[in-house]
C-alpha cells in the first residue's frame, strides 16, 4: 500500500499569552511530563480472522458443489488482519477498547509501545451498542500501568484533550485539541453520548485514550466524520464514566446489564409540540407503551412528555434511553411527566432490558382487485384483511388503515411514511378502515397528526399540508 507523505512548512503565528505562576520561567509550556506518565497506559490491538473464499471465480454456487471442488481444489484460506488501540483499566490486565476493533476476531493480541513483544488477549466481553469491548491479558512480569479515570460528566466545551493510539500503524502517537461538543449523538451505535474533539483522529486510534491536561481518560476514541477516511477535525469519543460503567458490567457479568421502562419514545419536534400544545420541546415524548412493561404499571401513558428522571432534566428521547440503560433493573426512578399540559410524578420500577428482535414488515404493492381508497398527503390506504396481516406482519389486533402506497416526493413521502404502516389515528381520534381515515384526512384542515404502527412500534408523526390546504 503506498502512503503519500505531504511535508508542510511551518509557519509561525502570534499566540495569545499564557497566564503564569509569578515565579515561573519564560521557558514554553509543555505537556510532555503528562503525556510520559500516561502514554505506557495505552496499547495497540492486533486482531486477526480466517475467511474462506466464497467460491471459484466464475462458477456461482461453487463452495457447495462437490465435482467443482474436487476438479479445482478448495478455496484457500485467507487472515483478514485489523489494528486498533486500547487502554489499560486495571492494573491485573484489563484493557478497555472499541467492540468494532475485535469483532469476529480468531485471535486478539496487544503490543505496548515500549517493545516488540506482543500479549495475547482474551475477550471478556463485548457491548456493540456502546461500541465497547473488555479484554484481559496476562502480563506476566510486566508492571502496568493503569489509567485514572475523569468524570467525563464535567467536561466541557473548550477543554484541552489528547488523543493517544497507533494511526495508521505508524506508532503511539499523541494529538492535541480541544472538546468541540458534549452529548453527540450521530448514528453510529445504539447508545450514544459521545465527546466531540478536533484532535486528529485516524484509523488505527480506535480504542485509544483522549485524556485531559492532567492525564485522565476523558474518552474511548471511537470514530470520526469524513468522506476520505482520514481526519478532517471531527472525531467522537464514548465518554469516559459511561465506559468505566460497561467496563465494570462486563467485568462483573460477563456481559452488560441495562435497566428497562417499556416505553417507545420519539423527539418533541416543534411540528409536535404545536400540534399537542406543549410548553417546550424539552423532554421524550411517549409514543406507546409496552403492555405489562414498568411504565405500563406506573401508570405511564402514550403522548405523556418525560422531562425529569429522579430530578435530573430529560433533554431528549436518546437523553432518556441513555439515563435509564445505565441503571440496573430493580431501580426505583421517579419520573417527572407532562400530561395535559399539567406535570405530574410517577414512581416505577426498573426491569431488566428483554433484548428482541425487532420485527421486519414484508413490502409489496397492492393486490390487483384490492379496494383501496386515495386519501390526501399522497397514500393508498386499504383495511387491514387476512392477506395485508400476513403481508405486512400486522397483529392480529391492531385495527386501522394500512398504507399501501405512498406517492413521491408528495407530503407523506417527505414526512417519511412508508408502505406497511398503519395509520392508528388521526387527530388524537381512532380509525379503523381505509375509507374512514381517508375521509379523515380529506376533511381537516392545516397539520395532521397521525399515529403509526411501524414494524412493531407505535408512534406520532406530524404532517404539514400544502400551504391553502
């Protein structure tokens, strides 16, 4: 593989003055006796995995057909290897690093910076929805050192941080910069609340160290933004007191252990907000819940606005999803709710997370001779009958109008409805045919609020008619 080396002259530029102890020297402020002490803390990981040749070229189907085999031989087989970083947790041998750095891995091995020598790591665990993974090695007569931990709950926008890993296998490598954001969510794993940071940030970082001024682990790097693969100042760390928390689960258990409301949630959007009268977009609001589920049994309700849990202000829906995984079932939590627009609190009991799959609606077109009704927004609505519940995967006792349809580029396309869902209700009132919520639709003026059934999950959506409509 060949790598371009680009080689930039350096310019110098009027700094701001740095504040000093009266006594200090004039000599330039350095960070070097931080990054020494810290620095043994952080590993590179080696993974490797076998893959097989599917086949042989230009033979489709061939890894199963025995004539081919024999004429050709078998596949080779081939190790895929990966490389990442890690940091040393616990001074017995655990390293901490991201899930996606040994996934699938036949073999993992760490490499300190001080030497060649290479440890083989034994997987503790894994959380691919935090994107975290524990290992463990036997240092032998090697002293680790283990890295201190920061309370990442007090970072701030504008603090000094270091990233440490191997980029591109270069070798340990620090970069400077500063916390852009806290409280990123972007996408990329199922619980998120990541730090943003312009240190630079490269393949190879992953499972690094960002740590602070004084060397505390502020973050576990774990993934960047660009279109080149390579840093363009916008990389994501998972904070470090939510990863010593998936540490000490995987740790303990084996495994991560989450609490569990029984609640679908969604965004206030302001389209929501208008629409139901609520005081702020502050909070997740209740989209359905789940029956026999804890919130079922506090008395939890579908279009109540969650805004406090135990006190502490619920900003967003994946602001609650968050605060309530990280507490262990049997937890009792006070929940601060808007109904009516009047608050009222409600006290329930944590469960433990039920992992499910979730279910998967089979798409099609409508039948030919299937009465449908066109409403307005631009969908084909139908009842719901024994071939649409087999089709769409639709409960036995869901009642309301099926989307069959959805026209491009019209109101309901652009709001996101899909063929397959269920329209539940409409305006806060229930429907049950096709020709009810057509007609529904077709009758009201300004936005429309629905409520959807989706592929298991209910929720509300707004949308926005033409303008005169």
């Amino acid at each position: 593989m060949r790598v371009a080396l680009l080689l930039f002259a350096a310019i110098a530029l009027a700094m701001p003055s740095v504040a000093t102890e009266p006594d200090a020297t004039n000599a330039p402020v350095t960070f070097a006796p931080m990054i020494k002490e810290v620095s043994p803390c952080v590993v590179t990981v080696f993974s490797s995995r076998t893959m097989k040749e599917p086949g042989i070229p230009g033979f489709p189907g061939s890894e199963n057909d025995p004539v081919l085999r024999r004429f050709f031989g078998d596949r080779p087989e081939q190790k895929q290897r990966g490389l990442g970083s890690g940091v040393v947790v616990r001074a017995d041998g655990y390293i901490i690093t991201n899930n996606h750095v040994i996934d699938a891995a036949d073999e993992v091995k760490v490499g300190f910076a001080d030497g060649h020598e290479q440890y083989v790591a034994k997987v503790v665990g894994t959380d691919p929805k935090t994107d975290l993974a524990v290992l463990k090695i036997d240092p032998g007569q090697r002293k680790l050192s283990a890295i201190a931990f920061a309370d990442s709950t007090k970072v701030d926008v504008g603090d000094l941080v270091f990233a440490i890993g191997n980029p591109f296998g270069v070798g340990q490598t620090v970069t400077m910069g500063i916390v852009s954001a806290v409280g990123r969510g972007v996408g990329l794993a199922d619980y998120e609340d990541f730090l943003q940071t312009d240190a630079s940030i490269n393949p190879g970082n992953s499972g690094g160290a960002l740590v602070d001024s004084r060397g505390r682990l502020v973050g576990v790097n774990t993934a960047i933004i660009s279109p080149t693969g390579a840093n363009l100042g916008i990389g994501f760390a998972v904070p470090a007191t939510l990863a010593r928390g998936i540490m000490g689960s995987i740790i303990e258990n084996g495994k991560v252990i989450r609490g569990y409301l029984g609640v679908n949630i969604q965004p206030v959007t302001t389209e929501l907000a208008k629409m139901l009268k609520l005081p702020s977009e502050d909070g997740a609001f209740v989209g359905d819940v789940q029956e026999d589920g804890p919130a079922a049994k506090a008395g939890i309700k579908a279009e109540d606005v969650i805004i406090k849990v135990n006190d502490a202000p619920v900003s967003d829906a994946r602001h609650l999803r968050l605060m309530i995984a990280q507490m262990s079932p049997g937890t009792k939590v006070t929940l601060t709710v808007v109904r009516e627009g009047a608050e009222k609190t409600i006290e329930a009991t944590l469960k433990d997370l039920a992992e499910t799959e979730g279910r998967t609606g089979k798409k099609g077109s409508p039948r030919d001779g299937q009465k449908s009704t066109r409403g307005a927004l631009g969908i084909r609505l139908e009842d719901i009958d024994d071939n649409l519940r087999r089709r769409f995967d639709i409960p036995r006792e869901l009642k309301g109008a099926v989307i069959t349809e959805v026209a491009p580029g019209s109101r309901a396309d652009e709001a996101g409805l899909k063929s397959g869902q269920v329209i539940l209700g409409i305006n806060r009132k229930p429907v049950e045919s096709g020709q009810e919520a057509a007609d529904a639709l077709d009758q009201g003026q300004g936005d429309v609020l629905l409520r959807i059934w989706s592929d298991g999950a209910r929720f509300y959506l707004v949308i926005r008619r033409e303008v005169g409509k």
